[in-house]
C-alpha cells in the first residue's frame, strides 16, 4: 500500500509500533522509587460505614499508606464533581452506594503487597435494603440512595423533555394506527482491552503533577483536577499515552485517579495504580440502561404522523454522566431518527439506582444508540402492525434529499442527507427481494430465518460552544501546526486516539492541504504539556472538531505560504495560485512556470531572505476550530439471521452495512471502524449484559459472565458507502467512529424479531440469548436486566 | 492486575516426586497442570493454595493409545491433543465434538483431561462425555493404584473422590464394536461454559435394537453427569425418533438445573431433552452406518 499525499489508503503509521508489541501503555509507565496502589471495594450495595479499621494495614512491613474516606474529607477530597454537576465520593465515608464502590486506598512497594494489605482493613457495615429495580426507584418508601444530598427525599435525577407534548398527543388522538411498545435498552460496559489505571508523580520541590492516564480527554482533565485539587493549572501536566480502547468509558474522572494523586502527595513518592478486569467492570462507567415506552402514530397505508417517548433513565448512585450541560439525557432526543414526522415528542426521569455511576460511554454518541433503537424497533412494530414491508415502510418515511437542511421537530438542523439511495444501496447489497423470497420458502418448512432494518442519522462533532460545554468548557478544539524548515511538519492536537488512528488520519488532512506526504507529518496528542487546548475524543468528534481545525490551521500555514512565495517569486500574493501536483504543494505565479514548492518556502520563511513589512517569517500557525453545527453522518444496515427454534440460537449469517460519513480521509480506517462497531452490535444485541440480583450483586463482573463478541458470531462484514459531504465542514467529513455501534443493534433485534414473527413475537429485550430467544417463543419474555430466577 | 496471595512452588519430577510433595505440604497444596480453573481463581483470591506442585513435566502421565479394546488417556494429556488424535475420531467422535466446543484453542492447547474432571465443575463437559462412555478413572496414592468407574467419580459440584494426597493418572474407555456417540452443546457464545449440553453413545445390537446406550449431561444438575432411567429405557428398542424423544424426555426429568445467566430452569430442562435427543440421534446415525 503506497502512501497518497492526502486522502485515501495508507497503512495507520501507530501499527509500525503496536504490531511489534512496542505500543506505550499506563501500565508500561516505570519510574524510579515507584509505590503501587489498591483499591478496597464494597462488597455491599447499600449500606452504612460504621467503622474503618486500617491499623492491621498500615502495620503491613511493605505498605506505606492507607488512604480512607476520614483521609481525604480532611483535605477536602472525599467528594468529586461529575461530569454531570452531581457529585461522586471518591472515598466513601457516610455511606456505600453500589456494590464495588472504592472504599480505601493501599499503596505499598510492590502490587502484591498492596493486595495483600486490602484484606487486613476492617470495614464494618451496616447493610441497607438497595435499590436495584429502576422501575421502583420513584416507589413511595424506596430507600434514599442519596441522603448525603440536603433536603433530598427520593432518587429522582431530572425530569426532561423536549418535542411538542400538545402537537403530538393531537395527532395521536385523531390517528388512523397507533402503536406502542416497552423495551429495554439494557446496561453494557464498554469493556476496553485496557482497564483503567493511573501514575501519579507530585513533585514536592517544584510543586509540579504528572498524572499519566489513559484519559479521552486529557486537557479536561487538567481543568478539573486544578479546579477539585486546588493545584495550579500549570502546574498539572496530564499525560495519556497509547491507550487500549476508551469507547467512552475513559472520558470522566474515577476515584482511582484522584487516591493515585493524593497516594503520591503524601508519600512523596510515584504512585501507580491499575485496576484488574472485575474492578473495570464493576465499578467504572457503564453504558445505557434506558427502560422505554415509544409509541407511534400513523396513517393506514404507513405514513408516520408522530412519536412519543417515555423514558426511565438508570444513572446508578451518582449522576456521572458525561454530555453537554444543557442535555441531562444526552441527544437522545435525536429519536425522530431519519424519518419526516410531523411530531414529537419525548420525555425522560433520571433516576439514582444502587449500580455504578456512568450512563454515557461505550461509543453511544450521547444517547442516539438509544434513540436509534427506540425509532428502528419501533418502525419494525408498526410494520407488524401494519402487515408492512419494513423496508418500504422505511423507503416511504425517509426524509428526502430536498428536505436538506432539515429541522426535526425536537429541534435539530440535519446538515445533509441523500437517505433512500443509500437504503437502496443496501437492499441491493444484500439482494433483499430474493432473501423475502427465501425467508417464505423456509418458513414454510418451520425453519425461523430474520431480515432486520436498521436505518441511522447520527449527530456528531460536539459541538457549536453557544449551545454545547461540559462543566462550563467549550467543546471548541485547538490545533497547532508547525512547518520546519525542511518542509517537515508536527501537528499537535488536543484530541486523543484510543485505537481510531489519529497519527494517521489527522497526517493525511494536513498532507491534503500542504500537499506533502502524510509520512512527513508528525502528530503530537495526548500530553497538556505539549498540546493546544481541547475537549477530547468522545461523540466521535475528532474528525468533525479536530480534524476541522486541522484543517483550517494547515490552510492558515498555506496562507503564510503564500506571502513567504511571493517575495521569492517577487510576485503580488493575489497573483498566486496554489496547486498540488506530482511533486507536491506549490505556490506558482498565475500564467507562469514560475513556482516554489511548499519545501522550498519553508526554507526561505526560515532564511534570511527579505519579507515584505508584516509577513513575520516561519510558518507555524494557531487555530481553535469551534464548529457551527453538528455533522449528520447516517447508514442503512441489514442483518440476516437464522434461528433454531428448538434452542433459541441465533447465528448472524449476514450483515450488510452501507455508511454515509461523507468525505473518507482514509477508507481503510473507516472501514475498521464500522468493523468494529458492528461486533459491537452484535454483542449488544445478542450476549453482552451486566444485570443484578436483588442484593445488588453484580453478575457480569468478569469475562467468564460479561461475555464479547469473537469473529466467530460475526459474518463477513459486507460494507458499502455513499457520500454526502457535510456542507459545512471544511473538508466535507463528518465523524463515523460510533456510527456502527448506534445502527447495528437494532439492525440485528429486528433480524431477530423478524424470525420469530411466525410465532408471534412483536418484541424482546436485548441481549437475546438463546435463553431470551426460547422463552420469547414460548410467549414468556425473560427480564434480562435482573437475576434470571 | 489481579494478583494471587503468595503461595510455595515446586515442580514435580515424576508421580512418585508428586505424591511425596504432595504428603510434605498437606491438604491445603494443590496439583497444577493447565491451570486454566486453578490460576484464574487464585487471582480472584477464590483459592489460596499454601503451595502449587506442578506436574506438567510428567510425561508418563501424557500417553494416549489405544491399548487391545481400551483407549487410554493420560490425566494430563492437553485438550488439543485429545481433539487432533484420530483413534479418539474413529472410536469416539463424542470427544471430539465435546473438545470442539471446550473454551478456544489457546485454552485446549493448554489445559488437560484430568485437571478438567478434577475439578469437578458442575458444567463441565468432559464430565459428561467420559460418563456417556462409562470410562473408568485410575486414581494413584500413597498405597499404590485403584480404579473408579468415571459414574463414581464426581461426588458434588467440585468435588470428586480423589482424596488429598492422591493424583488422577488415566481414563480408560472401553472401545466397542457397532457403537456410535455424539456430543450437542448450547452455549451462549463459543468459548463459554455450556448453558447445557448432553452427549450420547449408542451401541446397536442385532436386528438394530439397542444394545447398550449411555448418556451424559452437563450443566443441568443431572448425578454424576448421567441420566440412568433414560438409558433403561432405550434398552432393546430401535432407535426411532419418538424412542429417542421420549428418552430425552425422561432424561430431562431426572434433571435438577438451577437458574442463573446462563438461563431459567424451564429452559435449561427443555434444552436437557432436545439436546439429549439431538445427541442420540446422532450417535444412532453413526451406530448404525449412516453417519460418519
């Protein structure tokens, strides 16, 4: 694969490291004198602390501190903000609130020790009934999960809504066809490779911090740990190094990170602190839990009227969610999906729950996998309803390509959009009239077979700062582009690659617009120190925010560029025309031969060739990016599978997924992307699970039990694109990282569903075990979020 | 990281160096070979062994041969061979198809027979296949050698009659003309422990009746991995699909599944007939010819 000098299919320049095992890591993170910490956990759900006994601890020969709630309420550390302006203890010190909640912090000489010493802290609890049902939080007499807040009397977060209430109950009330149905989007965790961890080192002479973290948005947290700690904000250097998967669940601040720091300042000493499989799935940010009701309203021959949502939001025992401020149920309310109806509306409680904090992570776009899902199940209910082919039915909803730009009626401006032929490509992809047919064929035969339809909008690049912060920060992004004298460039960027290929990708937008190749661009990311300010990769907004900026920070350098070249060619600025060919980017003087190549200029900008008055010289150049909109990219995914109805086991046998994300910079990440997420989708809807039982136990704390995805329930991905550039991205692109997670789920329920039509199923909660699958057969669905009795 | 409390180490030289550690160090010592149970869960900190006597360099415990009418099986033959021996194909595709179906191949290359029926995991597979076959255990100890039919084996859930200072060193299976077996698993993604699974071996007498049938099951709380009344019942009738039917019926009756993830109990002992029967068909199919 030969390298292009811009877009398209090169080789990702980080493989050269990670295929040779060279990748650098938290956990490869050694540095001299280092301590290494424990967390101790609540094995509790609720319940009182009586007593925190460490003497037996702190007497172990290797441990050099034991760190309790008692510690760091006297520094004023006991409690953290969230992301979401709710607050979080760091240590427990009144009360636990989820089973796995941190309780105390060991840090001895080596790890072994430090585990060793978590057995020999006294913990006496005085357990508490929990509260694990979301659908009995708001029960009169539900246990307070959060006394700790003054004057609090129930576990209700939020209630929230947005749509038209009036309009779309009117149009329900004079509907031909109405149609409602529960679901459940059940709890995932995002389940990185890499669990999370951190090193801690204060430095007591300079007063200065190095956290290294393996943190999606390593500038945030910076701010934070400055405006929680009291410490100066430049005096805090946060350094995320390669990281192993983030998916979301590496954006916000854990308790973890915060005793590694204070570990660090009261021993003097670096602190290292990782936490091991079950710790990551216990207590670290979890993903969805939205328990719905949607209902539609349409006309008799299928045209769509309107949609009403009903959500319970289960956000666990602190409100730890991380989305822009003005949206406590993230962009859920995206749910109209890619469909022309008149009204909507939706409405969603937030409530605490004795379960780990979180709520947004695991590549869901801020809630539009949950909305996705809700509007493509629902589609696929009124199309049983209607005796309609989900298909059609979609064709004839689709909003159509002069509708663009469109405001939905819960207030979103859909930038682009060209949705049928993109439908179209995928039905022809998958042969959709003659899967119909087969289906028929053995149906008749008694042999369950499912075609599902999943068609997405997503709504990505967070976003446009007058509407979009986290805890008061803009979602603006920096870029900083330096050209060095011989033509070679390094791009630093606030934004942080978790596996998405950023060194790669963000070199050929910077190749694109110099004209150099991408082997001749460095990206810098993931170091404060070392970047320009910015809020991170999450929302898949590195593309559409940073890689905006990238863009406009090369064309800033071009500009310069330019002045340098016209006093080489001792030509007028307006005279030039800027051109990439075979051997480049050049600056050549319109109607001449006369030109210098963007290697030849930097050399003279760094030379002592004569500038004209006000051209400084150099070619480095600034930019904060902050977007205008939001990019819309969509796709029209079709899953096939078949069913053994003597078993419930369900084998995708297809999977065709045709993604509209507008320019690609490199197809081949893409397409790895949208692999991805479609084993996600596969492992949402069918195996992966974190329920509770009634104590509050977590029964999905391991791999044995939280089962991922392997290639061998994934078919052969069959991808196609369409492309529809977002007019007002610089560079046409918009994000794609989550789009395959948001649109493949439901893409596989309704295969699913589909199948067991025959027997009357209309509907059943994910993960559809073969389990799930037999009872629903049998008429009598399991819930999937609670213990299995 | 999960990291184990610490515990002493020594590396076995030969089964007699074994038995002898295993003497010195006392109940709380514990035998490893894959470690694929053992490892994990002293990590969790579910199993703090004082000490590991590792007996992975024992090759006199890695044979696998067929000896006269008896395939042998040293307890620390790994997975994978077990699964790439042909005579294991030919005589007993139900080992094959049960190791076809066990964990993933780093795991089968790794972990072996006898330290899956040692530890007596109440779904484990292996458990049900060896009961299907009616293989006997060769158990060594301090006193010399003594032999328990496998349907004797396992008392309870991870528990099994090898005392303390004893060691597992072979499984023999008899090998029998006219006899076809089979193994059906459910599970919920590969590589996990099964939701259920049963295996069958059905020999044919004359005129195609059955001869003699075994069974296994695993995962669904059937004693001693087996299903006793349902193999009666097949005794000298031919093996049609409502005979085969109402064996599984049987057989999940005599079941005791306990709900957890994996699936409630009504579904656990409805897979217990299917797979039952999806097995002894199979197995009929190969008794009798028709089925490789």
């Amino acid at each position: 694969m030969s390298t292009p000098m811009g877009f398209g299919r090169m080789h990702r320049k980080e493989d050269a490291r990670f295929i040779r095992g060279r990748g650098g890591y938290v956990d490869d993170v050694q540095l001299p004198g280092m301590l290494y910490g424990a967390v101790l956990r609540s094995p509790h759900a609720h319940a009182w602390i009586r007593s925190v006994d460490t003497a037996a601890a702190e007497a172990h020969p290797k441990v050099r501190a034991v760190i309790t709630g008692a510690t760091l309420a006297g520094l004023n550390l006991d409690w953290m903000p969230t992301l979401s302006a709710d607050t979080q203890a760091v240590l427990a010190t009144d009360k636990v609130r989820f089973q796995g909640q941190e309780v105390a912090f060991v840090v001895a000489e080596d790890r072994y020790s430090a585990r060793d010493a978590l057995e020999l802290i006294d913990v006496d609890y005085e357990p508490l009934d929990p509260v694990i049902d979301a659908r009995t939080a708001l029960d009169e007499g539900a246990p307070v999960i959060r006394d700790d807040q003054e004057g609090r009397t129930d576990n209700r977060i939020f209630d929230w809504e947005a749509g038209d209430r009036a309009a779309a109950d009117a149009v329900f009330a004079r509907a031909e066809v109405t149609v409602s149905q529960d679901m459940l989007y059940p709890r995932v965790h995002p389940a990185p490779l890499e669990t999370c961890g951190a090193v801690a080192d204060f430095d007591k002479v300079t007063g200065k911090l190095t956290v290294w973290c393996p943190t999606q948005a390593p500038h945030a947290h910076r701010t934070l740990y400055a405006m929680v700690a009291g410490l100066p904000e430049h005096k805090i250097r946060v350094i995320s190094p390669d990281i192993g998967g983030g998916f979301g669940g590496k954006v916000g601040i854990y308790p973890g990170y915060v005793c590694a720091i204070v570990g660090s300042i009261v021993t003097g000493r670096p602190v290292k602190w990782m936490e091991d499989r079950s710790e990551n799935l216990m207590s670290t940010a979890f993903a969805r839990d939205y328990h719905m009701r949607g209902e539609v309203a349409a006309t008799r021959d299928g045209r769509i009227q309107a949609i009403r949502v009903k959500v319970l939001a289960d956000h666990g025992a602190f409100n730890g969610t991380a989305q822009p401020s003005k949206f406590p149920a993230g962009f859920f309310h995206v749910f109209t999906g890619s469909y022309d109806i008149q009204a909507a509306h939706c409405e969603v409680t937030g409530v605490y729950t004795n379960k780990a904090p979180g709520g947004v992570a695991y590549a869901c776009s801020f809630r539009i996998t949950e909305a996705v899902y809700l509007v493509e199940r629902m589609i696929d209910v009124l199309a049983a309803e209607l005796g309609a082919d989900p298909a059609e039915l979609r064709m004839k909803n689709l909003l159509r390509p002069e509708q663009f730009p469109y405001t939905t009626p819960t207030g979103w401006e859909y930038d682009s959009g060209d949705y049928q032929k993109t439908l179209q490509l995928a039905m022809d992809m998958a042969g959709y009239d003659a899967l119909r047919r087969e289906q028929a064929e053995k149906r008749a035969r008694g042999e369950p077979m499912g075609i599902g339809i999943s068609f997405f909008t997503e709504a990505v690049g967070a976003g446009p700062r007058k509407h979009m912060d986290i805890l008061g920060l803009g979602m603006a992004d920096g870029a900083e582009l330096r050209v060095h004298p011989t033509g070679k460039a390094v791009l630093r960027v606030s934004c942080q690659t978790q596996g998405q290929g950023h060194e790669t990708t963000f070199a050929q937008i910077v190749a694109a617009e110099l004209g150099i190749s991408p082997d001749d661009v460095e990206v810098v990311h993931g170091d404060t120190d070392q970047t320009p300010f910015g809020l991170g990769t999450y929302g898949s907004r590195s593309t559409p925010v940073s890689g905006a900026a990238t863009a406009m920070v090369a064309r800033k350098v071009r500009e310069r560029a330019r002045q340098v070249a016209s006093a080489m060619l001792e030509a007028s600025p307006q005279d030039l025309e800027w051109s990439v060919g075979e051997s480049g980017g050049a600056w050549t003087v319109a109607g001449t031969g006369a030109s210098r190549t963007i290697q030849e200029i930097a050399l003279a900008a760094h030379s002592n060739l004569e500038l004209p008055d006000g051209v400084e010289g150099h070619l480095d150049a600034t930019c904060v990016y902050n977007p205008p909109n939001l990019t819309y990219p969509f796709g029209a995914y079709i899953c096939v599978v078949d069913v053994d109805p003597g078993t419930g086991q369900v084998k995708v046998r297809r999977f065709v997924a045709v993604d509209d994300c507008g320019n690609r910079i490199n197809p081949m990440i893409v397409e790895g992307q949208v692999h991805g997420g479609l084993a996600d989708g596969v492992g949402m809807a069918l195996m992966q699970l974190m329920a509770f039982d009634e104590e509050g136990n977590h029964l999905g704390a391991s791999f044995m039990d939280y089962l991922l995805p392997t290639a061998l329930e994934c078919p052969s991905w069959e991808l196609g694109e369409t492309v529809t550039p977002s007019p007002h991205h610089p560079i046409g692109a918009k994000g794609v990282g989550e789009s395959a997670t948001v649109g493949s789920p439901a893409a596989v329920v309704n295969a699913v569903i589909d199948a067991l039509a025959p027997y009357g199923v209309r509907h059943a909660d994910m993960p559809l075990t073969p389990a799930a699958v037999w009872r629903a057969i049998q008429g009598d669905p399991i819930r999937t979020d609670l213990a299995i009795t | 990281m999960q990291v184990p409390a610490s515990f002493e180490f020594e590396r076995a030289e030969s089964v007699g160096h074994a038995l002898e550690l295993l003497e010195r160090y006392g109940p709380e010592a514990r035998l490893v070979a894959g470690g694929h149970s053992l490892i994990p869960m002293m990590k969790l900190r579910l199993a703090q062994p004082d000490a590991l006597i590792d007996i992975n360099g024992l090759a006199e415990l890695s044979h696998l041969a067929v000896a006269g009418d008896t395939l042998v099986i040293g307890a620390l033959v790994r997975h994978a061979a077990l699964l790439a021996d042909p005579d294991v194909g030919r005589y007993f595709p139900i080992f094959h198809e049960a190791e076809r179906v066990i964990a993933d191949p780093v795991v089968r290359n790794r972990g072996t027979v006898g330290g899956s029926l040692c530890q007596a995991d109440p779904s484990e597979d292996l458990s049900a296949a060896f009961a299907a076959v009616r293989a006997d255990a060769v158990i060594a100890g301090p006193g010399g050698s003594r032999t328990v039919s496998i349907r004797d084996f396992h008392v309870g859930p991870y528990e099994t009659v090898v005392e303390p200072g004893e060691i597992l060193t072979e499984l023999r299976v008899p090998i029998r003309p006219g006899a076809g077996s089979a193994y059906v698993k459910v599970e919920r993604r590969v590589g996990d422990w099964p939701v259920a699974a049963a295996g069958a071996y059905l020999r044919l007498g004359p005129g195609g009746v059955i001869a003699e049938a075994g069974l296994g099951l695993t995962a669904v709380g059937a004693e001693h991995f087996t299903a006793p009344e349902a193999e009666a019942y097949l005794i000298g009738k031919e093996p049609g699909e409502a005979v085969l039917r109402e064996a599984g019926r049987i057989a999940a009756e005599s079941c005791e599944p306990q709900a957890d993830q994996r699936g409630p109990v009504d579904y656990k002992r409805h897979l217990a007939g299917e797979l039952t029967f999806r097995a002894l068909s199979r197995a009929a199919a190969r008794a009798d010819g028709s089925q490789s």
